[in-house]
C-alpha cells in the first residue's frame, strides 16, 4: 500500500495547490504497479466504428488468415502464458527512433488479444506528440488524453470509446501535445491510470520512441513491462542501447523485430516476430 500512499498524497497535493510546477521529468515518481484498484465503470462508455482500409495493414482485423495475423496470434499467446509467471497487464509499445512500426504493432497487438484471446482489452495512443493509432483506426477528432487533462472537472472514463462492440476500447491523444510529461508524471495520472489497470485484462500503450523525449521512461514507471520493436536497418545499435539506458526500469518483456527490407510490402511472409522471456 505503500505506493498507492505515495501516489494519492501527490494528488491531494496537487489538489491543494493548483497551478503548481510539474515535477522535473528526471525526479523519480513513486508508481502503482503492485496495486489493485476497484474496476473502472464502463456502463455507458460510447461505441465507435472502426473503419480500417487495407492498406492500413491491421491484418489481425482485415485478413485474420493471413501469416501476419498468425505471428500476431504467436506475439499474443506467448505473451499470455508469460504473465502466469509474473505480474504483466499493462504493457508498453515503443521504439528507438521513429518509424520502426510501433503503432502497427501496437494495433494489431490490441486487436488480436481482444478477438483471438477473447480478453477485455484497453489500446491507449500514449504517443502525444505525434499520434497515430486513431487515424490508422479510422477515428479522427476524437477527444482524448489532452482534453481529459485540460477538462479537470471530468472522468478519464469519458474519453474512452468502444470499438465496433468488440472487447476492445480505445483512449487517445487528442490533439497533440507539447509537454506530456506534465501529465504522465502527475499525480492525477497516476490515480486515473490505477482505475484503468482494475477495468481491463490488457491495456496496451502505443508509446513514443526512448529518444529524444522522456516520455517512454515515464510510461515504463506506470506499466508493467515494456515491448520494444527493432526495425532492423533502421535502428542504430547505438541508439538503441542509448534509449534503453534512458529508461529507469525498463521491464522488458519481448522484442518484436521487423525486417526493413520486406516491412513496406503487404506480404508479411518475411517478417519476424520474436518474444523473448526476460531471464
């Protein structure tokens, strides 16, 4: 219970003193990983079609067949028989640079632990600075995350939407942000996001990349482990030892490697997904 202490005494004081200065990124913030909260009520939570395209490459929605949707089905399976061993139900997305298909998979991560597992499954657009998931869905203008910190009167629950009827929610972004951090780190965040972790089996959080910003650090203190995608060509080994030492616990869990030369092709018979077991 100590965490949680920790965690609501920050919100009253932030309560108590509005228009108070975020803490600076670096600082360590107390987390919530060990707490159970009371399940978030969702009665009432408005639905929303999805309306992928082909080309938007949610195989695990648009050719559940496919080779690419089975890897997506492996990806998923493994990572729910890895949480019989540990405590994972919040997970990470994220990258070392941009552009190494972290909101693809993402997406078709969500998707598939929703429709194949049968699990109750949250996807949040954690990336606030240049959200993606929501147009790759088909769902734009959606008020999200920046409205929710801007709008202190309301609840987090009424920016989240049902997909298509489906066991699967969605919270976004909303418009852009230019200092997510004030509200990855506060303590508002960190109560909305335990009542998020009672509500759902899965939440899966399509992050920034490790460099340049802090976010993905912050993200790594609130989940319970972190799934990083490697675009081989892409991402600089250098790089990518220097965005995971950013990181204050990274808890990874797997790693999901893309083949640059057949990743643009709609033909997924070249790529490979691989999750490896943290030892």
């Amino acid at each position: 219970m100590g965490r949680l202490y920790e965690a609501l005494r920050r919100v009253e004081r932030e309560r108590q003193t509005p228009g108070a200065e975020s803490p600076d990124p670096a600082m360590p913030v107390e987390m919530l990983n060990a707490v159970t909260a009371d399940p978030i009520d969702l009665r009432g939570v408005r639905s929303v079609k999805m309306e992928a395209q082909e080309n938007s490459r949610l195989v695990a929605l648009t050719d559940p067949k496919s080779l690419g949707a089975e890897k997506f089905h492996s990806l998923a399976t493994r990572l729910e028989h890895l949480r019989s061993a540990r405590q994972l139900k919040s997970l990470q997305v994220t990258s070392s640079i941009m552009n190494e298909g972290k909101s693809l998979v993402s997406a078709n991560l969500a998707l598939t632990l929703a429709l194949q597992c049968g699990a109750k499954v949250l996807l949040v657009e954690g990336d606030m600075h240049r959200p993606s998931i929501g147009s790759r869905l088909g769902l734009t203008e959606l008020p999200g995350l920046s409205e929710w910190w801007n709008a202190r009167d309301q609840e987090i629950v009424q920016f989240i939407y049902r997909l298509n009827h489906l066991p699967l929610w969605f919270l976004g972004a909303g418009q852009p942000s230019d200092q997510p951090s004030q509200i990855l780190q506060s303590g508002r965040f960190a109560e909305a996001f335990l009542s998020l972790n009672g509500g759902f089996d899965w939440i899966i959080v399509d992050s920034t990349p490790m460099s340049p910003t802090v976010d993905a650090n912050l993200w790594s203190r609130l989940v319970d482990g972190t799934l990083l995608v490697v675009r081989e060509g892409v991402a600089p080994v250098k790089g990518l030892k220097k965005g995971l030492q950013t990181l204050d616990n990274p808890k990874l869990v797997g790693i999901v490697l893309n083949e640059a030369s057949d990743f643009d092709r709609t033909n997924y018979e070249d790529q490979y997904y691989a999750l490896q077991k943290k030892s």
